[in-house]
C-alpha cells in the first residue's frame, strides 16, 4: 500500500471529502468546525504547523487522514479519517499507523482519538493498536440560564496552581495522568468558596467547551455551574458544551436537572508510541552528624545438633 502526504494535486480530493469525513478531536471540531473546509486547507501545507495528512489511493479507493500536534505537548491527536464510507476498508489500519508513526517525530508519547462507540472506525483504531482509557459526553449547555452574579468563579492565578493540581490528582485516575499531564500554567476558572470545582475552557470562531474537575463532596453543583455560564467573558452568542468524562459521571444528573443536553457517548481511545523508563542510580548514603553506628560482632554460633 502507497500512503505519502498530501500534495497540492491532492486538493480536489480533500474538497471531495469535505461533507464526507469523520472528525476524531471533538474539541476541535466544536470550537473551529470542520478541518476540510475551505478555511481549513491552507493548515495541510503549514511548514509552522505540527498537522501532517496522508492520502493512499488503490484500486480506485482514496483513503485520507490527518494527525496534529501541538508542539510542547506530549500527545498528539487524529484529526479525522475520510472518506466515512470507507471506514471498515482493510487497508485504514495501515493508514492509521502511519499518522501514529509521524505523530512520533514530533516526539509525542501518545496519539489520542475522540470517536462514538458505534462507529465504524472503532475496529479499525483497535486494530491499529489503540485502547480505550475513558468514555466521554458533550454536553450542550448553551441554553443554560444562571441568575446568579457567577463572583465566587475567579480566573486562576500562579498562586492557585497548587491548589488546581492537586484537585486534578485527586479526579484524574492514574492511568490517564501521563497522557493529559496536569495543569502547569494558570489558565481558566476556580471557585473560590471552597476551592474543590475548576474549569478550563477552549474556544474558537464556533463554540466554547469547558472541561471541569469537580470535586465529589463540592455542594451546590448545579448553581455553581450555572453562575459559571452566565458570568463567560467574550461569549458573543457561541454555543458551550461541557465535556464530561466517566470519571466524572456524578454530573451528569446535575447536568440534565440544568436541562442541558448530551450528545452520543464517545470512546477516548489512546496509541501508546513510547513508554517511561526510570534509569536506577546509585544513591551514596549520608549519616546524620553525630550520630554513630558500631558494627556488629559475633565471635562464634553454635548449632545444636
């Protein structure tokens, strides 16, 4: 099988697929809408840019997909594979390993993929070598109304980092920590009562989505999170999704109580490029000062016969 990058003569194929593709990074797909579009083509042939497509062609199939990644990240993520009527054409895998295997050069750890359980590219992912670590809901809270005045969210400061950390640490299962590493710089909103409900949010020309860490035993969720969406700077009438993992599936009744609305369940399925050795080092031994340890003795053992 032939699989190179895309070239500019590939163009009337990207445009032949723009209605046609499977979008697999659902936060962007919200905030920035669909990467074929016209708007989008220009990014395939950013030098800049970590976004790398591949296109094969046999036997009158095309097959196309795309990877990006931002630098500085250890993770990368598949953007989309096209066209979805060819899903299930025994050649994807292949296609799909080697968007992993450019996702390596840019030194990613991880390939991260967004896809609904149902669909059919589900057996070609595992078969690419991709497992499921989380399930996921978007949550359309654009309807949402708070009355409340949204002052006990403030925006994260440095000196709050601590705080946000060790809330990720305490939600986050282990399993996932190394692929979605925790918060190092400030960024989104904490609430400030009791310092147990954060919120990042990531926007674009179309939507806004927030992912939250909430806290368990935090009380009042749901008003929380409704002062939360009446308060959002520079809204401009963009719908907001909230996107909620299995491992925070105690909001989801909150959620539905706000009267917002879920869409399809989506498997986060994860490609393992690379795995963390930790090199042993010999440690010299430091006795506290004046302190002093007297070797033991035995001058002669007996043994009973």
């Amino acid at each position: 099988m032939n699989i190179r990058p895309l070239d500019l003569l590939d163009l009337p194929s990207l445009a032949r697929y723009r209605n046609d593709a499977l979008m697999l990074d659902a936060v962007r797909a919200i905030t920035r809408g669909n990467p074929l579009s016209t708007a989008g083509f220009l990014s395939h042939f950013n030098p800049a840019r970590h976004v790398y497509t591949a296109i094969t062609k046999q036997n009158g199939d095309s097959l196309l997909g795309s990877v990006i990644h931002t630098p500085g990240e250890s993770h990368a993520r598949l953007l989309y594979l096209a066209p979805s009527t060819h899903l299930t054409h025994p050649e994807m895998p292949l296609l799909i390993e080697h968007l992993a295997a450019q996702a390596g050069t840019w030194s990613a750890f991880h390939v991260i993929a967004e896809v609904d359980e149902t669909s059919n590219a589900f057996p070609a992912l595992r078969s690419a070598g991709f497992a499921v670590y989380a399930w996921q809901r978007m949550w359309d809270v654009s309807s949402v109304a708070g009355s409340n005045s949204g002052s006990e969210w403030k925006r994260v400061r440095e000196v709050n980092i601590p705080a946000v950390q060790s809330l990720y640490h305490q939600i986050v299962p282990p399993l996932l920590q190394p692929i979605e590493p925790p918060p190092r710089r400030a960024g989104g909103f904490i609430c400030s009562e009791d310092m147990k409900c954060h919120v990042s949010p990531i926007s674009g020309a179309l939507g806004i989505v927030l992912t939250p860490l909430v806290h368990p035993d935090a009380t009042g969720v749901e008003s929380k999170l409704a002062s939360l969406l009446a308060a959002l700077p520079d809204r401009r009438g963009r719908p907001v999704y909230l996107c909620v993992r299995s491992y925070q599936t105690w909001l989801e009744p909150a959620l539905e109580d706000l009267g917002a609305k879920a869409s399809a369940r989506q498997a986060v399925m994860v490609k393992h490029l690379a795995r963390l050795v930790k090199e042993e080092q010999a440690v010299r031994a430091t006795q506290p000062a004046g302190i002093s340890v007297q070797p033991s003795r035995v001058s002669r053992a007996q043994i009973k016969k």
